[in-house]
C-alpha cells in the first residue's frame, strides 16, 4: 500500500509546516512574541537600555541638530524636523483612532491629511468668500484649524458610512482610492479659483506671533535667540495640540465611546450583541479619526506656506507613511504616534542623508550582498542540519525541499545580481527609506505586533511581574489597554 | 462612429490589462481571503527585470516569460515568508504586511532602475502603420494582441481550474481548507501556488501595460486600483466577475476621457463613485456569491 | 504484523497548552465497527483529529503494524485510513462530482470507476452531480461525506458524529448504510458518536469517552445493559 512507509520509519512532521489546521504547541505565546521571563535583574536591562539607547540619543541629536546647543546655535532645518515629527505625530493619532482603537484598517488618511493643510491655506490666502468670517475673507491662521477639523470630520463621515458596514479590505481599499480621489479633486482646474490646480497655492509666509505667551508682563519669546522664528512656533504649536489631543483621546477612550470603539474592534458581533450601534460608532470614529488628521495638516500647510496636490505627504506614500508611524509607535497606544512619528522622521532623515551622497553607493550594495549571500548560507545550513536525518532516510521529502531552498536562494541571489547591473545605468539610492520602512511594516506586523510603546509595556509589566501579586489583578490588569492592530 | 469603435477597441485594451490584474486579484482572494495589495508592485518590478533581459539581448517573448516566473518566485516568496506566518493572528496585520510590501518593492524598483523611464518593447508590431480598419476606425495590432493575451489567460486559466487535479485542489482550498487537508490535499503547497500564479498574471499585466504607458516605477498604481475596483464590481470571489468588471471599467475609462470632457481628469473620483455604490447596494460585486460578511 | 488494523497506545492530543486526551488506548481489528462514545467536550473530534493526523499528537499509533509516528494529514491517507469530519465538511462550492473527485486526490490512476460505484450505492448523488453540493439536504451531504472519504479507498473510516442534526430515520439509514459497507467492503470502522441507542446497536465494541479518558470499554450489548451508561447516555430508560 504505501511505498513511503517503511518498517520503523515514521512520518515527521516537519516544524516549517504550518498547514496545520490549529496550532501547535511551541515556545512561543500565541500572539508570536516571545516569551519573556523575569528572570533577569535589573542591572541586565539597564546594560541593554545603555547599549541601545546611548547610540540612538546621539543619532537623534545628531538628525535634529540639538548638537547645536552645545556649539552656540540652532540648527534650524533640525527644529523644522521636530515640528514635523509633532505635525506627523498628529496625523497619526487621527489613523490610530480608527485603525489601532476602533480596528477598521485605513490606508487613506493622508487625504484628510491634504484636505486640512488646503483648508489652512485657501482660508488664510483668503481664496474663497465667507462673508461672516475673516478679515476681507483672509482668516487668522489658527482659526482655520477648527475648519480644518470639522471638513475632515464631514468627508469622514460621507466615505466612511458605505465602506464601513463591510470587512476590513474593503475599507482599506475604499480609503486607497480615496487618496487619489481626493488629490485628482485638488488638482481639478474647475476649481483652479479656490485650490490653485495643478500648482498648488503658494501663500505668504506665516509670521508667528513674537511671544509664545504674554501674561502680565511675564514673557516667553518664540525664539529662545529673541527672533520669532517659525520652526520654533511650530513646535510649541503643534507641541501642544498633540498633547491635547492625547488627552482627549484617552478622555474618548474612557468614555462609553470609547468603549464601544474598543469592543467593535475586538469582536463586532459581541459588541452588536450588547448594544452598540456598529455603523454610528465606526462612522463617528472614522470622521473624528479624519478631523484630528486634518487638524495635523492645517499646521503642516501653515508650517510650509504652500500646498500643491503631489506634495508625497498628500499621496499614496504619505497615507503609508502614516501607517508605518503607527505601527513602529504602536497600535491603540496613546504615546504610540508621538514615538512612531519622531522614529519616522528621524530614519527618514537619515536615509536620505545616505541617498545623498552618491559615493557610498558602491559600499552599501557590497555590503548588501555580503548580508545577503551570508544570510542564504546559514540559512541552507540550518535547514541542512535540522533537517540531514530526513534527507538521509526519506529522499522523497526531505531532497526535494533542500533542493528548493537552493535553488531558491540561488535565483534570489541571480535576481540581486541583475539588480545590481540595474544600478549601473543611473539607479539612485532615493527609494532607501522606502525600503526601510516597507521591510519595518512587514517585520512589526510579524514580530512586534505591539509596537515600540507596547512592547515597551510589556518588557515593564515583566519588572513589576518580579515581586508577587495577588492573582486577580495580575496579567489583565497590567497587559497594555488594546495590544491588537485589530480583531482577536 | 468610427471614433466610438477605436475608443471601444482603447477602453477593451486597457480593460484586458485591469482584467489581468483583477483575475490574479481574485486568485488570490479565493484561496486565501486577502486582498494581495502588492499585486500591482510586484508587476513593476517584473516589468523592470523584463526591460533589463531585453537590453541584455534577449527577445522579447522570453523575457516576458522570464519576469512572469520572476514574479511567480516572488508572490510565492510574499505567501509564504510574509502573509502565512501572520494570516490566523487578524485580517489588519495581514494587510499591513502587504502594504510594507507594496512599499518595499516599489522603493526597490526606484532604488534599481532610478525614477527616468525606460522602455519595453513590446510583443506585437507597434510601428506606425500597424493598425487594420474597420470602417474608417483604425485600430493598433498591439490593442487586438493586449486583447487577445486576455484571453489566453482566461482560457487557460478555465482549463486549470476545470481540468485538473492541481485546478480541483485549488477550488477545493478556496471552499474549505480543513476538508481539503482531511483529502490529503497539501493546502500549504496549494496557497503558495495560488499566489505564484497571480504573482505571474500580474507581471504579465505589467509588461504589457508597460510599452504604451511608458515604464516607471508608479506604472501600475493607477491600474492597480482600478483593477481593485474592477475586481469589487464583478466580485471579489469571481474570476468571470474579475474579467467583466475590468472590461467594464476599462470601457468606462475611455468613454469618460472620450465623451464626457469634464469629468477626463476626475477619473480617480469617478472611481470612489463607483466602489461607493458597489457596497453600498451590492457588496458581493455582479458575479460574486452573495456571503460578504455584513456587519 | 500485530493483528489488530489499528493499534492506538497513549494517545495524547490537545489545543495549545490544553491537553484534552490523556493517554488512551485502543484498538479496532480488521472488519470491525467500533464506535467511542462521549458527550459534548469529552474529546471525541479530537480522538479523531489526531488519528488522521489533523493535530500535533504524542503516542503510538499503528496501522497495519506500522508505526504513523505524528503525521500529516496526507500521509495518513496513503496508508488507507479516510476521514468523514464533523459537520460533514463538504466543498460546498463545488459539484458533487467535483467533491467525489477531490477526495480521491491522494489517489493515483483512474477513479473513474469509484466514481461510478459510489453512484451507484447512493443513487441520490447520481442525480444531482453537478449540482453544488452546498445545494443538498443534510442527509445528503453526509452521504457525500461518506462517499467522498471511501473515495481514498480506505481500509479504515472514521466517522465524526455522522448523525449530527440529522432527522432520527435519516440516521438509522445512515447506520445501516455504514453497517453495509463493512459487510461488502471488509473495510474496519471507527465511529464516535453521541447517539448512544443507534450506534450502540450497530457496533462489534465500543469505547466511553469521558474528559479525555476512557472510562468503560466491551461489546455494544454489554454497553447497551450497563447501567451506567444507560443512565449517562440513554436517559436511564434503556
């Protein structure tokens, strides 16, 4: 009957299968993170926190030119990159409302993203008629703001409501489109009158106010030189309606709400069940995500003075980007975004400090490819040596596997090689962040489903683990609020 | 007239090529329930390796067959090394893999081969007089080849699917894949198969958009969504569905730029308008089997 | 060669960290119908899960003399032994040719032949084989359950619950029909159940499951007349 079968030979199982229906049982937690044990002391962690965290401080300081202080001065393009990061961070707080609280997935916030950086400028250009508002229809640019936010708010709610009664891809589907929607209504020149077409909106620059505040005589000047300077505005600016609006996002969360929001995303029927109202409460979510995204773009509009339709930040790449801050900060955290957006910049700036400097090409790809053949060599070994009994005693399972994995490693080190004889016909290493941050998305979705801030949570729960606890509040109540992207 | 047969025979052109993209869509879709968001990328990319293989000096057919087994390896890679390992923790993490997918790739692509066009050539004449009249409308061999590649795809692929046990294993996968392990059937090797196969079909679908359209590394983000598009109006779990919906949305393309002057450069709205109503009146597309999950 | 077809000694099986089988042993001889009886959550569907290698298991488990150490699904179809899964497990999106024809995908050569037999013993099917067979009653589902895993051309079925939400004298037919098929075929079977009174009656022995223990073993008869499992399963009355 079987001529697989011989006497005394059985059947392994192979631990790379995962065509099994359920799980199986293995050193690792169900959620694919490792587990952790506490057993080691204090000063082991404090050893790894200095190991990583010394070189990190110093390349932040470094990308954000803090290093300045020390030498006498500002760098300027330094301070503009921490506004961005705050502005970023905002953004994302918006996409971690709906995607990381709420659990319905959106690739498309960078459309609110546009919509309220367009909405910051054609109110302060004073390019549209609002009889009742504004000086001479030129609005005061903090007041655009709220605009800002309630526009999103709207559209939110308009393209939310049909793409939210339907499962996951069908809204991140809906929202990629959306992106481009809403960027080809940017750029439509029937409008040309109010967002400018094609070019954009160049406006004035916005002169920040002299003091960040004047109370009684007690002043703060906006530049710590004495010239108000914008970069520094814009950080305590945006600074500071992040931290607002942290805060109103926890209050939210609190709130009946936000308890809605959390149980829709971990199990819509059992939420339904007791009485939430699905489709008002992914609506309300999704247009209060769209609002505070767009409240990140009405600063981000009034930080640059101009806006056109193809700014990256707008399209595909910026919704994306705005995803990735997500994740690496960590879903339904509330310090997640701040830390995701600060992490985005900071990489970003630094590969593209490395794209720019075309001598180093050469090194990074022979590097590359020392990596990469290393990798598929241990890789083969490793599988070889797990797997030599197999491939002695069972030919036809185990050679025909180790002859895949080779041939297979093989044709992905001939596909690098073609790649590197692409580069030499004018290939710029301009896509590097792009890299970097695609491979994060993929690496955090698989290994640190929690992200920076979450996993951090959980390293500390591990400290406050050591010294025994009464069982009731033990794991559940120190286990980060919501730990899930989405779903169970 | 004869203008509306040459935009008919333009809007079934670029619709074949939506269709390609939407069939290897819903390949996907069927066996393993997610939307491969990378499916446009990883074409681009093929389209790349297939312009590199042409200056090397091979021709053309070849290197067409070459970057469709290049983008069978990687979509085969994607399954395995990327979705699987996550496809039972929640449906966002499977998406979020695959749009650091879509991203690598395409900064890949742009990494390589830079952001300046290149050219492909293509596989049918595209001389300046190779066209044949019907009428007065003259239509390109390129349009009637791009056409007919469809559908050898579809042929091809209804022979797989009907005809054989590879074809009986993959439809029984995609109804049920307890059942199928319980008949012996390799559900793993079945899945990392299904998406090998769209990986190819998208490939194919990117060198042949890439001739006319001029090869650059956003070559297929534009087709790729209205391929999405098609892929919901026929049905997401439908490949007559995939075929129709990218014809139609191909068809509504040319005749929109053609006819209705204002609406040329809002194409990406009309879209939204589209995929809006799709789900708002039938979220299980024209062909597709009416189990969307309502929430 | 021991004598027994199939052999199973400190079974072990479970989900996770929860074991769910805690060692158990049993046998089924060639051209036996034995039947493992249990109430809801006592392990029954994963007793069978892990004989045809659906999950991770610890123990022996012989066939025919020869050890299936833990093994994949596939493997233990080529040594002849066919699953009928709880809830029937039809591809209901495809016809019910097309589901005669997937349960024959372990084996090699023409099948037509099968095909045509299997028609033959349930002339229901023959009728509606191109219909999805999503589209059939539940009896005739589980008729092409049946059909679908003989198919395979097993030596061993294993029958999960066949008479779940199944009308009481679709059941009894559905018990006479499995009782036929080992009279025809030789063929050995293990079932497990719920339906004490039915299965009881129609099995050469039988096993009690209970929280992932075997708790009474012997001959249906000798089951049928005990007390306790008259109380257990057949609501005291008998």
């Amino acid at each position: 009957m079987s001529d697989v079968h011989h006497e005394g030979d059985s059947v392994t199982l192979d631990d790379g299968e995962v065509e099994m229906a359920t799980e199986v049982v293995s050193g690792k937690s169900a959620g694919g993170l490792p587990v952790f044990t506490p057993q080691h002391g204090a000063l082991h962690w404090l050893g790894r926190v200095l190991v990583f965290a010394l070189p990190l401080a110093y390349l932040l300081m470094r990308v954000f030119g803090v290093t300045g202080i020390v030498g006498g001065g500002w760098s300027n393009s330094g301070l503009g990159l921490l506004a961005d990061a705050f502005i970023i961070a905002i953004a994302v707080m918006g996409v971690n409302l709906i995607t990381g609280y709420t659990g319905q997935l959106s690739i498309g916030h960078s459309a609110f993203f546009a919509i309220g950086a367009y909405t910051g400028l054609v109110l302060t250009q004073g390019r549209v008629s609002t009889p009742f508002f504004g000086d001479e229809n030129v609005w005061d640019p903090g007041w655009t703001i709220p605009v800002a936010a309630a526009l999103c708010f709207l559209v939110g709610c308009v393209v939310g409501l049909p793409a939210l009664r339907l499962k996951g891809i069908y809204l991140a589907l809906t929202t990629l489109v959306f992106v481009e929607a809403v960027r080809s209504i940017l750029k439509y020149e029937k409008f040309e009158d109010v967002t400018g077409g094609a070019t954009g909106i160049k406006g004035d620059k916005y002169t920040p106010p002299e003091y960040v505040f004047d109370f009684f005589g007690i002043k703060l000047p906006t530049g710590l030189d004495g010239r108000a300077d914008l970069n520094q505005w814009m950080i305590y600016l945006s600074l500071a309606l992040l931290l607002f609006i942290m805060l109103m996002v926890s209050g939210i969360m609190r709130s009946r709400i936000g308890r809605a929001m959390v149980a829709t995303r971990d199990n819509e029927l059992a939420a339904e069940v007791m009485g939430v109202n699905l489709s008002v409460i992914k609506t309300v979510a999704f247009g209060l995500s769209g609002a505070i995204t767009g409240i990140g773009g009405a600063l981000f509009g009034l930080k640059l003075g101009l806006v056109d339709a193809d700014v990256p930040l707008f399209g595909l790449f910026g919704a994306i980007t705005l995803l990735v801050a997500m994740v690496v900060g960590g879903a339904a955290q509330n310090w997640g975004p701040m830390v995701g957006a600060v992490f985005y910049v900071f990489v970003n700036e630094i590969a593209r400090s490395i794209g720019e400097a075309p001598a180093d090409y050469e090194a990074v790809f022979t590097i590359t490819l020392i990596v990469l053949v290393a990798v598929v060599m241990v890789v083969v070994a490793r599988y070889v040596m797990q797997h030599r009994n197999d491939i002695r005693a069972n030919v036809s399972n185990g050679a025909w596997k180790a002859v895949l994995v080779v041939v297979g490693s093989m044709s992905a080190l001939v596909a690098a090689g073609v790649m590197l004889l692409g580069i030499s016909d004018g290939g710029k290493l301009d896509g590097l962040g792009g890299v970097i941050f695609g491979v994060l998305l993929i690496l955090f979705a698989r290994f640190v489903p929690f992200g920076a801030v979450g996993t951090f949570r959980i390293f500390r729960s591990r400290f406050v683990q050591i010294i025994p606890k009464p069982p009731s509040e033990s794991r559940a109540a120190k286990a980060p609020e919501g730990v899930q992207v989405q779903g169970r | 007239m004869s203008l509306f047969i040459q935009r008919m025979f333009d809007g079934l052109a670029e619709g074949s090529i939506y269709a390609l993209l939407a069939l290897a869509l819903v390949v996907i879709f069927r066996s393993t329930g997610q939307l491969n968001f990378a499916q446009g990328e990883i074409g681009t990319l093929c389209a790349f390796f297939a312009s590199t293989f042409t200056l090397s000096g091979l021709p053309v057919w070849v290197a067409i067959l070459l970057a469709m087994a290049i983008g069978f390896l990687i979509a085969a890679f994607v399954e395995r090394v990327v979705v699987r390992p996550i496809e039972n923790r929640n449906p966002g993490a499977v998406i979020v893999a695959l749009i650091g997918v879509f991203l690598a790739v395409n900064q890949l692509s742009a990494m390589f081969w830079g952001v300046d066009a290149r050219s492909l050539p293509s596989l049918f004449p595209t001389n300046a007089d190779s066209f044949f009249r019907i009428g007065d409308a003259a239509i390109r061999w390129e349009r009637v080849g791009i056409i007919g590649v469809l559908a050898v795809v579809v042929v091809l692929l209804f022979l797989l699917f009907n005809r054989t046990k590879i074809g009986l294993a993959m439809r029984a996968v995609a109804n049920n894949q307890e059942s199928s392990n319980l008949v012996g059937i390799r559900v793993g090797n079945i899945l990392i198969l299904g998406w090998g196969l769209a990986g190819a079909i998208g490939a194919l679908a990117a060198v042949m958009l890439a001739p006319s359209a001029g090869l650059t590394g956003t070559l297929m983000l534009g087709p790729f969504l209205y391929a999405s598009v098609a892929a919901v109006l026929g049905g997401l779990d439908s490949p007559v569905g995939a075929v129709v919906g990218g014809l139609l949305i191909g068809l509504l393309k040319a005749f929109l730029i053609g006819y209705v002057d204002f609406l040329s450069d809002m194409l990406f709205p009309v879209m939204l308008v589209v995929l809006l109503s799709v789900l708002l009146f039938r979220p299980a597309g024209l062909f597709g089997t009416e189990k969307v999950e309502r929430v | 060669m021991s004598e027994n077809l199939l052999e199973v000694r400190g079974l072990s099986a479970g989900y996770g960290q929860i074991e769910v089988l805690h060692s158990l042993d049993f046998h089924v001889a060639d051209g036996e119908i034995v039947v493992i009886l249990g109430a809801n959550g006592a392990g029954k569907t994963t007793t069978m899960r892990s004989v045809s290698g659906m999950i991770q298991r610890s123990g022996d488990v012989l066939f025919d003399g020869n050890r299936i150490g833990s093994a994949r699904p596939d493997a233990v179809l080529r040594v002849g032994i066919s699953q009928v899964p709880q809830g029937r497990g039809t591809f209901t999106d495809l016809t019910v040719e097309d589901n005669l024809r997937a349960g024959a995908y372990s084996v090699k050569g023409s099948i037509a032949a099968d095909i045509d037999r299997w028609y033959d013993v349930f002339p229901r099917l023959a009728e509606r084989r191109d219909q999805r067979a999503g589209s059939l009653s539940g009896g005739e589902q589980q008729m092409l359950a049946i059909a679908r895993a003989m198919m395979n051309r097993p030596k061993l079925l294993l029958c999960d619950e066949p008479s779940l939400g199944l009308a009481p004298i679709i059941t009894q037919n559905l018990f006479k029909i499995l009782g036929e098929l080992r009279d025809e075929m030789g063929m050995a079977l293990l079932v497990v159940e719920q339906n004490a009174g039915l299965s009881l009656q129609l099995c050469d022995r039988a096993y009690v499951l209970e929280t992932g223990h075997i708790v009474a073993s012997g001959t249906g008869d000798e089951l049928l007349n005990d007390d306790t499992v008259k109380q257990a399963y057949l609501g005291g009355a008998g």
